[in-house]
C-alpha cells in the first residue's frame, strides 16, 4: 500500500508554525482558554475539519476507502494534518470515526461518505451481553498509533485532540444499525427496555473511557465527546439516562490536566442538565446564544462553537461579521471559536481560510477571560 507524505510528516515545520518566541503557542492558547484564563486571542479550529471540502483529501479517497484511512496511522495522520498546513487552525483533531469503539466491542460496521451502516443493529439482551470489553491499543491501536505521528509532525507548540461519541449517541447507531431522523428504534428500546439501555450506556462508557485514556495516553492534549443526537430526548430522558452515562465515562476517563470538551445538537433545552456532566468545555451550535449562555452557566465551564457552518457558504463579509460577533457574545472569556456543527462539503475552501484567519486577527483586551483560573 502507498503512504503519502506530507511536508509536515518529513520534518518540514509548516509556514504557520513559524512564531516569534515571545508569542503564545497554539497549545498555550487553547489549553488557557479552556480554563478559562486569560488569552490574547481565541484559539480556533472547524469540526470535520478533515474532510471532503479539501481538494487533497478527495484526492487521497480516490486511492484509500473511508475505513482504510480511519484504520491506517500513517493515512489518518496525514488527513488530520491537511486543515493545519492549508488554514492554519489551532487544532488538530485525529482523524477516525465515533463508530470505531463500536466495531470493537463485536459489532459489523461498513463506513463510507453516504454514512454509517451496523448491518446487524441490537435489539435484545444476549446481543447486549454479548459486546466485548477491548484494549485500545491492540483493536484500536491505530487511533493513538495516528495521534503518535501527528504529535511528532506538529511538535510540543500544537495541541492534539481526540474524541469519542458520548454513549447516548453511540448507543443509537447499536440500535437503530444507521443514522436516521428521531431514531425511533433507540428510543423504543429506552421505553421498553429501560434496565437493559443502562446496561448498554454502562457498558459503552466504560469502554470509551479506556479508549479515550488510550488516546491520551499516546499525546492528545484534549479530548472531545460528540453526544450529536442528544437532543432527540427530553429533559427527564436526558437525566435519566443520557447524563449518568456521561458522568460515568467522565469519571472512568479521570483526567487531570486534559480537558474534554462535550458537544451537543439541538439541546438548548437540555444546556443546564449538559453543563453537570462534568466537562470542562461544552460545545454548542448555532441555535444557542452564547452570551445568555454564559450569563445561565456562570464562568466555570469554559463554551465552544458556535458559528453556523452555512454562513461559510456565503459572502466572506457574512463570515467576518460572524467571527465578530460570536467572540463578542462571550467577549473571548473562556472560548474556543469552531461551528456549531461540522463544516459542510460544499464549502469554499478559502472561505474556511477566512474564517479561521479572521478568528486568529481578533486581538481580546488585557485580562480577558481571567477569573476562573482552575
């Protein structure tokens, strides 16, 4: 099998790696903001972000399918590292998919552009008992295998993230076998078969939180959990399933000095319950005002997001305006800049270079974002 080579992954510092010593590092910049401290500027980067609005990458998937980037340290690092070389952004995210875990725990899994398919989706208790506990580094080896060589490509200034599907979300793939509007399947199986959900929540928490140790373990400087599809649930669903999964992957992962960032979809109504999880970063999208958030949630957890990515397919004035405006919603205290959702194929790519350029020109007075400091 061919393996590419990028000019980062042969040693070459990319161009906007290139700093005066007295600046601060993206890492620097990133971690202090997810505390919550004081920062020069809000760090930035895109969900998805390795993906198919990239000329490189398309070119790359004509050659490799989806699954065999996904499993191929050295094809999943160059990936993640495309967006850092082409834009810029202040983070790379590892390029996998949250339904690794699930295939390793015994579940089929077919991936490719048109979305994911589990042919033989759960539906009962011996099928529940039948998923395996397993070692990140030998069935999943190749997760923190490519977080090693994008960590040796970028070097100590740039922070690394990993991620995981928070078990709510994950649980609906098991069960409905693909995405689909409202996953009816997943929430019939809640209702008729509530012991049996905790124990599968259980059982996927524990599981993720060895496989996101496992990524920190290899040099991730962050973590993020996508719970996409929590906001299919009502508030007292929520709580009474979703959230105590959350806690316990968040106390099984019992990270010190690592953040996890939780994003959440369509859950304005659940932001109160989501900010008990645990996280030090929660992630919201575009239908959710930062400012009021903040005003609701005080200053200990730290927010990201929350552009809509269809403003990147429009007029570049529409994207600066945008990039204004939500860093002054939270006036750059305790925020990371990103979209509320994952960029869209379609966009321009030098619509997603203006984007995280003007982030990266929007200079914060002295001080901002001071007062938390855990």
């Amino acid at each position: 099998m061919s393996r590419p080579q990028s000019s980062a992954m042969m040693g070459v510092v990319p161009a906007a790696m290139n700093a005066s010593q007295t600046a601060p590092t993206r890492k620097s910049l990133f971690l202090r903001a997810c505390r919550g401290e004081s920062v020069e500027r809000v760090p930035v980067w895109m969900m998805r972000q390795a993906g198919r609005y990239l000329p490189e990458y398309r070119e790359l998937r004509q050659k490799h399918p989806f699954l065999e980037v996904c499993k191929t340290p050295e094809l999943a690092a160059e990936v993640s590292l495309q967006p850092f070389r082409r834009l810029g952004v202040d983070v790379v995210i590892v390029f996998s998919d949250i339904l690794i875990p699930a295939e390793a725990m015994g579940m089929a899994l077919e991936l490719n552009d048109a979305g994911p398919v589990l042919p033989c989706p759960i539906r009962n208790a011996a099928q529940v008992e039948a998923l395996k506990d397993f070692d990140p580094e030998q069935q999943t080896r190749f997760v923190p295998d490519a977080i090693r060589g994008i960590c040796r490509a970028v070097g100590p200034d740039v922070p690394v993230m990993g991620f995981a599907a928070a078990p709510w979300t994950l649980a609906c793939y098991m069960i409905e076998g693909r995405s689909r509007d409202a996953f009816p399947a997943a929430k019939s199986f809640l209702y008729q078969e509530p012991r049996l959900m905790r124990s599968l929540l259980g059982k996927i928490a524990r599981a993720t939180g060895r496989y996101l140790k496992a990524q920190v373990a290899a040099g991730a400087s962050a973590v993020q959990l996508f719970d996409t599809w929590c906001g299919e649930l009502s508030r007292r669903d929520y709580e009474e399933f979703a959230l105590p999964a959350t806690q316990l992957l968040i106390a099984e992962l019992g990270l010190r000095g690592v953040p996890l960032i939780l994003y959440t979809k369509n859950s304005t109504h659940l932001l109160p319950e989501v900010a008990r999880a645990g996280a030090d970063v929660l992630s919201v999208d575009w239908r959710v005002d930062l400012a009021a958030l903040r005003g609701e949630l005080g200053p200990h957890v730290a927010l990201q997001g929350n552009v809509d990515p269809c403003i990147l397919l429009g007029p570049g004035e529409g994207i600066c305006a945008a990039v204004q405006d939500t860093i002054e919603k939270t006036g750059g205290a305790g925020h990371i800049l990103n979209l509320g959702h994952g960029i869209l194929p379609d966009t321009p790519v030098e619509n997603a270079k203006l984007f995280i350029e003007t982030a990266q020109g929007v200079k914060l007075p002295a001080g901002a974002g001071a007062g938390k400091g855990r």
